[in-house]
C-alpha cells in the first residue's frame, strides 16, 4: 500500500477502537504510568476533535491492583481476580482524570464472553455503546475480571478489542502496543528483521513471522493479534498495529503516517456489509410490514416503528434476529428486535406513544431500530 492510501483509508476512519495493551500504561515498579494516560487522553481528544468516534479497550487492572496491594506474585485465578478488582477502579480513575483535562466524559463498560455470545446481552451493549457515542462520552471497555470463570474468559484484550470493533460497526481497530509491528523475524535476534507496512491478507506465511517472541509476554501477544486482525478483516475491517509508547503515535496513525503494521480488511467495504449481520445470521421470528413500513425501510433511513407491523409470527425474544416481510410476502429486512414476540403482538398497529399504556413500560420508541437493521 502506498502512503497516500493509507491517508485516504485513515481520513474514511470515523469509528475507530482503540486497544490499549497493559505494556504501554503500567509498568512493574510503578503501576499506572501517567504521562501515558495523559498521552492518550490527549489524542483521544484531539481524534474527537476532528469527528472522530473513539472507544477505547484498556488492559492494565490487574497490572495496577498488583502494584496497588505491593504484591511480588501473582498466584492462582482469586488472587489474579482480586487484583483486576482492585486495579479497574484505579485504571478508570486515572483515564477519567486526564479526559477531564479535555473535557470528555468516560463511561466504564466491563464486558463478558457471555454478553456477545447472548442475544439480548449484544443487543444491549450495542444500544449502550451507540448512546454512549451519541452523548459524546468515550466508552473504556475491558474484560470483566473479576467475575468470570476462567472457561469462558477472552483471555486477552485483544480478542477483545475485535469483538467491541464488531459490536460498535468500527471503521479500524487501532492496537496501541509496546512493539513496532509485525516482523518478518524476531527483530532482537535477527539483524535482517523487517518491519512489515502492510499485511493483504493473514496467511501461513503472515502467521509464521508470529512465532518470534515478538512483545515482552512472548509469542501469545502477536499471535491472538494476527487472530484478531484476520477475524476483522473477513468482516470488512481493517486492523492497524502501531507502538503505543511512540510520541503521538495514535494521532500520527490516524493522520495516515506509514506507522506499524497494517493489516487490510478483505476489500468488504464496511458500510456494505453489517458486521453484526453475523448476529442474525438465525431468524426467530417474522414481522410483517404494510407497505407504509416497506416503503419507509427501503428509503435507507428509517427505524421499524410499531404502527407499520401487521403480524408477528414465531417465538423470539428481546434480542434475538427476526425477518421483516412485506405484504407481497417477500423478505425485505432482517433485524435485531428491541421487543419480545409477546409484545409485538400487542403493540403493532399501534403509535409509539401508545407502548407505555399497552405494556406498562416502554425502552424504546422502534421495534426494530435503524442501526440494528439491515434492509436486504
Ligand atoms: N483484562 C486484563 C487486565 O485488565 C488484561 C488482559 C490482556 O492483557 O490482554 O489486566
């Protein structure tokens, strides 16, 4: 790729993850690092300055809890648990602190493998995510330590941070980490070692350069990011590798500057192809639609508000993928549907202002909002 693509490729970024490995904010003898936290507080800042989205994935709890309990060691998973407790408080504090400094609001976001693996969980966070955005708070996500059993764990921020880029439609993930990028070999022992600009596509050569102990935890950090960066690009978003510990490394990244590692999505535009699609990849249910609601769809705008449903067939919950259907019978939409089969029936036909009386409450105004909606 040559330089002036990677520009127009990054000036297209309006959504960006930002993963923040523990390497470049905490350090053993110290803890949380914070000219690094200031740092990024101050790119963050400046990235939504220039229109962009940010959410930021941190890594670093059970870095600082160590540091904050004086412990030499860490043994056995409570312990480990214990730390990541004591440390996601001091972690968000210090994010919190230098935001402020640019007046951003932080929110705190622990995330589970269960809450993307559930339906109603994902259509939660998604909701949760796009309010957040539209608030102009920056999301700081990371794995909730200290509750989940190491059977279902990420494990690693980086699977992670992929996970987030699909759950909130991001245009790049940007991993700020403690090494350049990737490597043809490991760059400490081998004075041929290359770094490698741009990576089309992830293959059993790409992979092999993966083996080197290429970060200071060793071979798994490069591994589960190559993992990552290939998951995202088969889902039409690109993945970009830079050093985190460089002066203005996230900014000069998003401004285009032929930093790091980038690994190219599989030429899916992202705006063609819904990442969460995936998600709905299981139909629960039909809603059938009048042709007000057809022609209101299709029109690319618009969310599917209760008054255009007609039918609801099938048994499906909050969450979960339903098919919308026009009056000819043919398939028009799929979407995630903000209320259970049992309400639909009760509320379609009716105006938005009228779900609160019907159903004692109401969480949203559309059946099926616009964002979680992919017209066919
Ligand atoms: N969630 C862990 C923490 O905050 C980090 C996991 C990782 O380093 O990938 O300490």
């Amino acid at each position: 790729m040559i330089e002036s693509d990677r520009k127009r490729l990054m000036k297209g970024v309006r959504r960006v993850v930002v993963k923040v490995g523990s390497g470049i904010i905490t350090s053993r003898s110290h803890g949380l690092i914070k000219e690094r936290f200031a740092a990024i507080a101050a790119q963050v800042a400046r990235a939504v300055g220039d229109g962009r989205e940010v959410i930021l994935v941190s890594s670093g709890a059970v870095a600082a809890g160590v540091a904050a309990m004086s412990l030499r060691e860490l043994h056995g998973i409570p312990m480990r648990q214990a730390a990541a407790a004591v440390g996601q408080s001091r972690l968000i504090w210090k994010y919190e602190k230098h935001f402020q400094e640019h007046r951003l609001g932080v929110a705190q976001v622990l995330l589970t493998q269960d809450d993307v693996a559930n339906r109603r969980r994902f259509l939660n966070a998604r909701n949760t995510f796009a309010t957040l955005l539209a608030l102009g708070i920056i999301p700081i996500v990371n794995e909730n330590d200290s509750v989940v059993v190491e059977e279902i764990k990420f494990g690693d921020n980086d699977t992670l941070s992929g996970l987030v880029a699909t759950l909130v439609d991001a245009d790049l993930l940007l991993i700020l980490s403690d090494v350049d990028g990737l490597y043809t070999a490991d760059p400490k022992r081998d004075p041929d070692a290359r770094l490698i600009g741009t990576v089309q596509s992830i293959d059993d050569t790409v992979r092999a350069m993966a083996t080197g102990p290429t970060t200071r935890e060793g071979t798994g950090g490069m591994i589960t990011k190559l993992r990552t960066a290939q998951r995202l690009a088969d889902l039409g978003i690109p993945t970009l590798l830079v050093n985190g510990t460089l002066d203005d490394g996230l900014t000069r990244a998003l401004a285009g500057d032929k930093l790091g590692t980038l690994f190219e999505a599989a030429g899916v535009p992202k705006a063609a192809k819904k990442h969460w699609l995936a998600h709905v990849a299981r139909v629960d249910g039909v809603l059938h639609l009048d042709a007000g609601a057809v022609a209101a769809l299709r029109d690319g705008k618009k969310s599917l508000l209760p008054s255009g449903i007609t039918a609801v067939e099938g048994h499906f919950e909050m969450g979960e993928g339903v098919s919308c259907v026009g009056p000819d019978g043919r398939e028009v939409a799929r979407g995630l549907t903000n209320y259970g089969a049992a309400d639909v029936a009760r509320i379609k036909g009716k105006k938005s202002s009228e779900i609160e009386a019907i159903l004692g409450q109401k969480a949203y105004d559309e059946v099926i909002h616009r964002d979680n909606l992919t017209v066919l």
